[in-house]
C-alpha cells in the first residue's frame, strides 16, 4: 500500500473534543475515568499497553504488554508484570525510563505516559501470580523470555516438564526472575481526535510544587 492509497484509507473524527475544563485535578484520576470509558465502550483488552525501552546508548526496543493495575491519586503509577530476565528487563535495570501508549482506537483516543519503572515488591508479584491461570504459571517456568530457542518443539518439551515438576501442586510460585514493574509517570498526554486533524492534546507535566497542565498543537 502507498502513500495514496493509506491517504485515502483515513476517516474523519466523530466524537466531541477534550477540553481544559474536562481534565481532573491529576493525571491518574483523568485516567482511570478514561479507563472506564474503554471498558463500558467494550473495547478488546483497553489494559493492552505498548512498552518502550532503550539501552543505555539510546537503541529503542518496542511491545505491547498488559496493564494488571494502576493506582489513582498523586502518587499513582502504572503496573505490569514480565519476566526481569527479558530484553525490556535487562534493558529497565540499565536504564529505568520507560514510555506507554494506550491505543483506544474506537474512541478515537490515545494515552501516552513518559516515566520511571522501578521493581514492584516481592509480596505484589506473589500475589499476583497466584492469581493467574495455571497453564500461565507453568510458561512462566517453561519459558526463559527473550533467548534463543531452536524451535516449537524445544518449548513444548519445557512447558511438559514444567507440567511433571509441578503435577499435582495447585500454588506454583513464580520463578525467580519473573517480577513486575511499576512506572510512576512525569508526563501524562491525553489524545483526542478531532475533524480536520485539529486533535486536542492535553498534557500533564510533573513539577515541583504538583502538576502542570498545557496544550499541545495537533
């Protein structure tokens, strides 16, 4: 597909604007009432997020993961979990900034978050593995994130001995590696779409006395 024809592929905007006046007091708070927006619109996994990370150097590495919790409120933050020994884990232990985007194509909306990531405690990651499905505990043991494999059938030979080692154990703990992050945000932009391109962005920005807000041209 060209140019002309992605050109041609675009739609005008439907929904009504973001303005100043809309905006809560905190960006968190804007965002759970965003999030709420996403679920009551029905929208396919609204917790699906793109993570970006950087080396040290500045070499960029990009992936959708899942949001499993955020905190409203002035000291909020953005929580996920993975395994600490993958690229985006080595990569968060070199250099903790971190970016977000929230996709919420249907409603015509975008959240993009800048921030730090720092190692949720040790009682959060238990907890919250216990709560996932089994067959997730289990590739969680079974598969090292990130390395080389020679194939399907090396981790499907995994996942099998994962299944023997813990047959008939119903709490499987989380490996060691695998942990979670909670990105505490400086920088909040909110994307509306708007007819003729003229989108509202609003912007949160962390200061020293709380928060700022500002506009952003389209």
């Amino acid at each position: 597909m060209d140019a002309r024809d992605l050109a041609a592929a675009r739609r005008d905007y439907a929904l009504g604007g973001l303005d100043e006046s809309d905006l809560a007091p905190e960006p968190m708070a804007m965002f759970e009432r965003w999030y709420a927006d996403a679920v009551s619109a029905g929208i396919h996994e609204p917790n699906a997020m793109a993570v970006a990370t950087a080396t040290p150097d500045g070499v960029p590495s990009l992936r959708f993961v899942l949001l499993k919790g955020f905190d409203a409120g002035p000291d909020g933050g953005f929580v996920f979990y993975t395994n600490q020994a993958s690229r985006k884990g080595a990569e968060l232990a070199a250099n903790p900034r971190v970016a977000l985007l929230f996709p919420w194509h249907p409603l015509e909306r975008q959240v993009r978050v800048e921030g730090t990531a720092a190692p949720v405690s040790r009682a959060e990651v238990d907890a919250y593995f216990a709560r996932r499905p089994r067959g997730s505990r289990l590739g969680a043991w079974a598969s090292h994130q990130s390395e080389v494999v020679s194939g399907r059938a090396e981790l499907e030979t995994a996942y099998a001995e994962a299944e023997r080692r813990f047959e008939g154990v119903e709490e499987i703990p989380p490996p060691e590696e695998w942990g979670g992050y909670r990105v505490t945000p400086e920088v909040v932009e909110f994307w509306q779409g708007r007819t003729g391109r003229m989108h509202d962005r609003l912007v949160y920005r962390l200061a020293e006395d709380g928060w700022a807000t500002e506009r952003l041209a389209p």
